[in-house]
C-alpha cells in the first residue's frame, strides 16, 4: 500500500506497518511520481496548489486524511470512491488556547506596550479587561467547547452558536440579536459555501462599540475590505489568525488597520497538535489496514 505522508515525521509512525510504501509529500509545485497508485493521502497543513490536477490523477486513492480540521480545498475534487476524513480534535488545544491568548493580548493592549518597550518608553494607562465580558462563539463544536473550558475561572459569560439551535446552543439566525450584547466575538466555523464572508458589513455593524473580533476560523469567513472600514473608524478591534487574501500580502490595508492584531495562521501549529497529529494518523490507517470503521468520516458539505 502506497501513502504519501507530507513529512518525515508522520511518515515514522507508518513505516513499522507491514506493506506499507511512505513516500514523502510536503506539498511542492512537484509532486512525486506515481500519484495513480497512491491509497492514501496525508496531505501537508498547507495544501499544495495542484490538489484539483493531482486528485483527478489519483485513480487509486481510497482514503484522504487531513492534518487540518478544513477540508474545503479537497471535498469538490475527490475521486470516485475515495474517502474523506478530517482531523478533528487535533488542533482543539492549540487554537483553543490562541484565542484566549488574543483575546487577552488585544484586550490588555498588549501590542502597544510592545511598541512602547521597543522606544524604551514607559506608557502607562488603563486597559481593557476580559473579566465581566459576553464571550460569543460563533461554530461551538469541539473547538468551541474547548475553548470554553480555558475560558472557565476568566469571570465571562458565554454565549454558543452553531449552525443549528439546540440545547444550550443558539442557532446561527439568533446572530443579529446576540451580537449587540457581546463584548468578544470568536469564529470557529469551517469554511464553507454557508460561511463564505458570514461576517460582512451587517454583522460588523451590529457589534456594539469597543467590541473584539478574533477569527481563527477562516480567512474567507470574513468580508476583509468591511472589516478594514470598521477598524478605519475605531469602532471595533480584531485577532486575526487567518486572513483573505492569505499570505497577507505587503502593502494590504489590513497591516496597518487600527486596533488589529494579526498572527500567521499559527494556532494549530504547536507541539502537541504534532503529537495528536501523528497518532491520529496511525489510529486511523491501523483502522483502514483492519477494515474497521474510521474517525472523523466527512459527509456531505462538512
């Protein structure tokens, strides 16, 4: 059984299996040779640019195992009788944890005592605080729920929205009602045709004054030129971990906006997303060896 593992240190965790060929993929304009006898696929974080012309060549493939929770960039271009799965719960922790930290970070003002320090000046004044503040989480699925579970002893309320209402949990048309009231907004949906620019003009300007957007869902999630008039006005601030366009690019209004704090697409990317990664991975091609049922089955959209 050939794979094509994107790195040296997933493909460790495979070698020891018998009949197993790993060939090393980490995402290049050149993708080795063979893609038509490849069974599995791990691709790299990043996707390479050719997955649509790679997948159609990929006759053979059965099983496509993501290292990301997205699977956007492979869903439409899947070969007939292959099988999707993503690695949900991988990267809980990590971006989880992100999000408090910039929540935090832009809250405390943490960027422009950064500044100060690095004018050797002493730039004393008040701050914000996430203490008594309405934490909304728009996409409340495992990720939501752990990144409530850091935010518990931090004094907030939160709120849950997801795609539908159910018990505890807004559905995503209660938005507009609830977005007046909440002093932090985090994204955490996947990116899809449903979420594509969710948050346009119309949800910024139902925030309330002062409120904090952090997305570390999706760069497309977000209607990148309303975020900058919004940001332009001083009346909203915002994380970012994922931007539209990304790479941001030199020169973007969104580098030199007010009240923005921007990280390079980081928050799954820790040492323990590696560790859940690479056990994931083994757990689920021992699953496929064995013919047992696999994890993290994408059905439908997402």
């Amino acid at each position: 059984m050939k794979i094509w593992a994107p790195s040296q240190a997933i493909a460790e965790v495979l070698t020891d299996l018998p009949d197993v060929e790993c060939v090393l993929y980490d995402g290049g304009p050149l993708p080795p040779e063979g893609a038509e006898e490849v069974e599995v696929w791990i691709p790299p974080l990043i996707p390479p640019r050719p997955t649509p012309e790679l997948l159609k060549r990929m006759s053979g493939l059965r099983l496509l195992q993501t290292v990301t929770a997205g699977v956007d960039p492979y869903l439409p271009h899947l070969p007939e009788g292959a099988v999707l799965c993503n690695a949900r719960g991988v990267h809980e922790a990590g971006t989880a944890e992100w999000a408090v930290g910039a929540m935090i970070a832009v809250l405390r003002d943490f960027p422009a005592f950064t500044a100060a320090q690095e004018r050797g000046e002493w730039a004393y004044h008040h701050t914000g605080v996430l203490a008594d503040s309405t934490v909304l989480i728009v996409g409340y699925g495992s990720i939501g729920q752990a990144l409530e579970r850091r935010l518990e002893g931090f004094e907030v309320e939160v709120v849950r929205v997801a795609r539908s209402a159910r018990e505890g949990v807004h559905g995503e048309d209660e938005l507009p009602r609830l977005l007046p009231e909440a002093d932090v907004v985090v994204l955490l949906v996947p990116s899809t045709t449903g979420t594509a620019r969710l948050v346009d003009a119309g949800f910024l300007e139902r925030m309330k004054d002062g409120a904090l957007l952090v997305n570390a869902a999706r760069g497309p999630v977000v209607d990148t030129d309303a975020l900058v008039a919004e940001l332009r006005k001083g009346r909203l601030r915002a994380a970012l971990d994922v931007t539209d366009p990304e790479p941001l690019p030199p020169g973007h209004p969104l580098w030199t906006a007010p009240g923005v704090f921007i990280t390079p697409h980081v928050a799954g990317s820790t040492p323990a997303s590696v560790r859940r990664t690479r056990k994931l991975v083994r757990s689920q091609i021992l699953r496929y060896m064995s013919g047992e049922p696999l994890n993290n089955v994408i059905t439908g959209s997402y």
